[in-house]
C-alpha cells in the first residue's frame, strides 16, 4: 500500500505543473471534474494500480505480468455480454490464452506451503487487475463513441488525485510499516522512475489510446508487459521462468496476438 501510495502521489505531483501553465488543461479539468464518468475511470485505473503492486509483492514478476497482459480476454467477454458477438478468430485466441492462464495456475492449487499461496493470491489479483484494465478501455471507448467521454489528461490526472487521496487516509488509518531508509538514495530514485516511468506516462497514453482505439486493441498493449518485465526480473532480480510456466505463458502470448491480428 506504502508503494501505491508514493507512485500515485509522485505522479500528481509530476502532473501538477502540466495543468498549472496550461489554460486549456485546466478549462479540460474543470469540465471533467463535472462528469461522473471522470471518476468511474479514475477509479478503475487506480485501482488497477493498487493491486497490481501487490500482485508483484506475492508471486513472481514475469507470472504477474504475464497475466497482466489478459486485458483482451475480458474485452471480448464484455463485448459477448453487450450482445456484440465475437469473431471466430477472437474466440480461438481467447480459448487459447485462457487455457495457459490454467496451465499456469493449475499446479499451485494442488500445494499447500504458505509461499505458493502467497503465489496464487498474487497470481489472483494480477488477473483482476487485468479485468480492471479492460473495464477502463471498453468503458472510455463507449463514451468516445457517443461523445460522452472526458478528456485523457484531466482523466490521468483525477486517477492520481483520487488515488493518492484514498490511498493516503488507508495508510493513516492502517499503520504500515516504513523502512526509515526508504526515501534516502537509491531507494528515491526507484520511487521517482516508478511514478514517472512507469505510471504518470504510461497512464496518459493509456488514457489516449483508450479513447480513440478499439478497447481490444487498447488492452492488448499489455501484451508488451511480460516481454520487458520477464527481461527485467531475469536481469535485475534472478527469477527464472518456472519450466511449468513456459506452455502456458505460450499458450496465453499465442492468443493474444491471434486477438490482436484479428482488429488490425
């Protein structure tokens, strides 16, 4: 929660200056703030934030993000329920990716040390945070279509608003622990690289792509996650890939970019 909580607030305060000099930011904002769709996205992304981190903290980074790339799969279940039935190839590739999502979790529900579950909570909530995700693309591209959608920006930036306020009432409510060296050195130039890096900018693009893209599209993005976080995990933390999680991670990737070339 403690992470959460310094990535979302160093991320609104890396957006502040955008819409403190900008006149046209601010008059977006204004009419944002007015709509409640504004904060039913805010709302979904930053809670995707919120359990993806932890996600990360329980299982290992190339399985969490691996599921995190399943975005497409709840699309398509999304558009299934609002009577737009997908095609063929969507569906193959959906059956696909669910069945390595099952081959990589099925081996952990059969063992009882306190570690692997630990791995299946995080496997858990990597798959929720994926369906918040694909909430947030179907959602934002249902609005742009009938003109209802607030602007990316003012989006982004109500995300960081709402979340960093939420997330800092929990942690004084909720005592969390914090190394006394945790923003000291190394370990404030890691939170910094988190909130720019890796959630003020991949929000606002997020944000744009999910307004003027296909919602299957757009949540196939996240096919790119497990790509850069398994490379990064190998090089930076040791993990390797579990041999048991190699057919599934090619069965989930194979789907997804069969959902992919399909809405080219």
């Amino acid at each position: 929660m403690a992470v959460t909580t310094g990535r979302l607030s160093g991320s609104l305060v890396v957006a502040l200056p955008i819409f403190a000099i900008s006149d046209a930011r601010r008059s977006s904002l204004k009419l944002a703030v007015k709509k409640p769709s504004t904060y039913t996205l805010a709302s979904l992304l930053a809670g995707y934030y919120l359990i993806a981190t932890a996600a990360f903290q329980l299982a290992p980074v190339a399985e969490v993000a691996l599921l995190l790339s399943t975005p497409p799969l709840f699309v398509l279940a999304l558009r299934r329920i609002r009577g737009d039935v997908p095609k063929v190839p969507e569906v193959l590739g959906a059956g696909l990716a669910a069945t390595g999502i099952v081959l990589i979790l099925a081996p952990r529900l059969a063992l009882t040390e306190r570690s692997v579950h630990a791995r299946l909570i995080g496997d858990t909530l990597a798959v929720c945070a994926a369906l918040l995700t694909a909430c947030y693309a179907y959602l934002y591209r249902q609005m742009a279509k009938n003109d209802a959608a607030p602007e990316p920006l003012s989006v982004t930036f109500m995300t960081f608003v709402l979340g960093s306020a939420a997330l800092i009432a929990l942690v004084a409510l909720i005592p969390v622990a914090i190394p006394s060296d945790a923003l000291h050195g190394s370990n404030l130039l890691l939170l910094v690289a988190l909130s720019v890096l890796c959630t003020a900018i991949p929000s606002f693009a997020f944000a744009f792509a999910s307004k003027h893209l296909p919602p299957v599209v757009t949540a196939t993005v996240s096919l790119l996650i497990p790509l850069f976080a398994g490379g990064f995990a190998y090089l930076i933390l040791g993990e390797k890939v579990p041999l048991t999680a190699i057919p599934g991670s090619a069965f989930v990737l194979a789907g997804i970019l069969i959902i992919l070339r399909q809405n080219k």
